[in-house]
C-alpha cells in the first residue's frame, strides 16, 4: 500500500477539507463502538444522493481515515473496514481484538 490518496469531495458539499476532518473524528467519538466506513458515510452526509455517498465513501476510506490513523486521531482498521475512537486502543478494542 503506498499510503493515502488526497480525494476531493463532492463539488456540492460545502465543507473544506480540515473541516470534514473534524467532522470525521467526532462522528467516530460520539459512536462509542466501533463504527463501519459505510455507517461513517451516512453519518456524514444530509441528502440521500447515492453518488455522493459513494464519492464520501471513497474519500473516507483512501485518504480521510487512513491520515487521521497515522495522526493518532483514530484507529482506522482497514482489513476489516471499521473505525474506533482514539481511546479505545489502549489493551483492547472494543470488539475484543487487540489494540495497535
């Protein structure tokens, strides 16, 4: 894997790049269980447009939550496409499986 791939969001979203970041991690922190990318997806977004979900989609897994996982902002499990809140890292996820 060669790391994150900066994406664009969809033109009509109106929200700059660091700001969907935060929106990002507070999502993840307000779930309190780990959380699908798919599920972060629908959180995101306020219409029901399937092409911009999928656009959301795309840019949350290849670049939004892989470089918020390197940051330490959250832990991005990629293989299994679940997303957990910073804190839950520590002995053990959520889940049960083991922490970073």
């Amino acid at each position: 894997m060669s790391g994150p791939i900066r994406t664009e969001l969809p033109p009509d979203t109106s929200i700059g790049y660091e700001a969907f970041r935060r929106r990002v991690r507070t999502a993840v922190e307000q779930s309190r269980t780990p959380i699908t990318v798919g599920e972060l997806a629908e959180r995101l977004i306020a219409t029901a447009d399937v092409n911009a979900y999928a656009v959301i989609h795309d840019a949350l897994y290849r670049d939004h939550l892989q470089s918020l996982d390197v940051e330490g902002a959250l832990v991005f499990d990629m293989d299994v496409g679940l997303v957990y809140s910073a804190g839950t890292t520590d002995d053990r996820r959520a889940d049960g499986s083991p922490g970073k």
